[in-house]
C-alpha cells in the first residue's frame, strides 16, 4: 500500500464512529446503490450501499463498500453535528486496515488518521474555520450554495484532508445544464484552489436540479485498488434512494468485513 496520497485522492475522500447499536430506534431510514466503474471504459471496479437515517435525534449515514461480487470490505459511519456540512465521520478499509475520521468529544473534536493495521492512530486536535466542510458534509455544502452555483458563480470553502490533518481550500465551479440518463442536472467541477492545484485533476459531479442529488462523480477515488494505489473511477448513482427497513440498516452496521476481494 502507499505510503503517500495525491491531494485530488484526499479530496475525493468526499466523497466507525462509536455509534450504539443496542435497541436504539431508528426513523426515516433510506437506502440507495451506487456503481464504481473505471472512469475510461465499463469494468466495474466496486460497489456502494448507503444508507441515511437519524437516530437519537441526529441524522447519520452509512456506506459499505462491496467488492464486485458483493462482499463488504470498508465502511463508513457519518453523524451529524452543529452543522450539517461539517460532520463527524469513521472510515475503515478492513484490506490493509487504514483509518480516517473525525470525532466530537469534551474537550472539542479530533482528527484521527491510521496508515495501516500495523500503524499507530495519530490524533490532533482539529479546529474547524467557518464554512469548514468535513467528508460527506460536501453534500450538505452543494445544496447549501446551490443558488450561488446556479446563477454561475464559484463556491471555495476549507475542505478537511484527513490524512495532511488540515483543511485545505477546495474551488467548485458551475459548469452546464445536462441531461443525465434524461434527468435535468447540472455538471460541477471541483479542485483545489491552490498554486500547485494544476497537478491535481479535476473532478466532475453530476447533481440533478429538482432535489440536488448527486448523480455521478468522475475523479480520483478514496478507495485504492487491491495494490494500494488510487483509482479513476466514474461512480453513478443510477436510482433515486428509497425506504428502508431497521433490519438491513443494523446487518450492514455490524456485517464483518473481509480483507481480500480476489
């Protein structure tokens, strides 16, 4: 596995807290399938599952990532806090047992990093600045400025990278009103708003207009492949998400990972 990641990797992690899972009711569960194909042509790489709910009156999401036979083998657990665009968040990848989140606690909130199984967590304390987005408060942030985007101007907000323990300026440019498989959308654009932001490629988001779902993103993936090194990949999102049971939503929060998808 590396031991180093491309900034535009640490961003598109955008795209396991200590959740109780005992007798807790859950509400307004919602689920939804996504396909992570190689970005230039049809194979499909991996598979996600995602789930939104709220329980103990906060909104939280899950995502497993499935190989392509369908076995899981990392998830992610979401909960949101003061602000919608700035959640804590867990990731953990059970094939080399890399970790990254960010956790709310007495003393303020932490960002936690572990390179591998092997490695040791570091944690430092995280200040997050206003407007600050972490993970997958991206989504909160894009319909929070859809107005702004819309009427054709560009959005740049502090954008959390785990793994450099900062926050770093992220630029999302509007781009043209599409057609996705015939929803209306609109296409968005997104790199770092750094000097050295032109080494980083461009990412593409496909969101539809009518409820600001995101539809597709085109960019360098957070999750490697099985030789460690980061992907291009075009993930679509084809189906709208839909009710849910309790039951599924706790199989996929306690389902053991595996640590090999061949």
């Amino acid at each position: 596995m590396p031991a180093r990641s491309s900034p535009s990797a640490l961003i598109g992690a955008a795209l396991l807290i200590a959740l109780s899972h005992a007798a807790m009711a859950t509400t307004e569960i919602q689920q939804q399938e996504a396909r992570a194909y190689a970005r230039k042509g049809d194979a499909l790489l991996y598979r996600e599952s995602h789930w939104r709910y709220r329980q103990d009156g906060n909104a939280r999401r899950l995502v497993l990532y499935r190989c392509p036979d369908g076995r899981a083998f990392a998830r992610k657990t979401v909960v949101e806090r003061t602000t919608a665009q700035a959640p804590d968040f867990d990731f953990e990848d059970a094939r080399d047992g890399y970790r990254e989140g960010v956790r709310s606690g007495s003393q303020g909130r932490v960002v936690y990093v572990r390179a591998s199984a092997t490695s040791l967590l570091k944690e430092r304390p995280l200040a997050v600045p206003a407007a600050g987005v972490i993970d997958a408060g991206f989504d909160a942030s894009v319909r929070l400025h859809w107005a702004t985007l819309q009427g054709g101007s560009p959005v740049t907000q502090p954008f959390l990278l785990p793994s450099r323990m900062a926050f770093e300026p992220v630029r999302l440019e509007p781009g043209p009103a599409v057609r996705w498989n015939g929803i209306p959308a609109r296409r968005l654009s997104m790199r770092l708003d750094r000097w050295y932001g032109f080494v980083a490629p461009t990412m593409q988001l496909t969101y539809a207009t009518t409820d600001q779902r995101l539809l597709e993103f085109a960019g360098i993936a957070t999750i490697r492949d099985e030789r460690g090194e980061h992907q291009d990949v075009r993930i679509v999102f084809p189906d709208a998400p839909s009710p849910a049971d309790d039951r599924g939503l706790q199989q996929a929060l306690a389902i053991p990972l595996v640590r090999r998808c061949t």
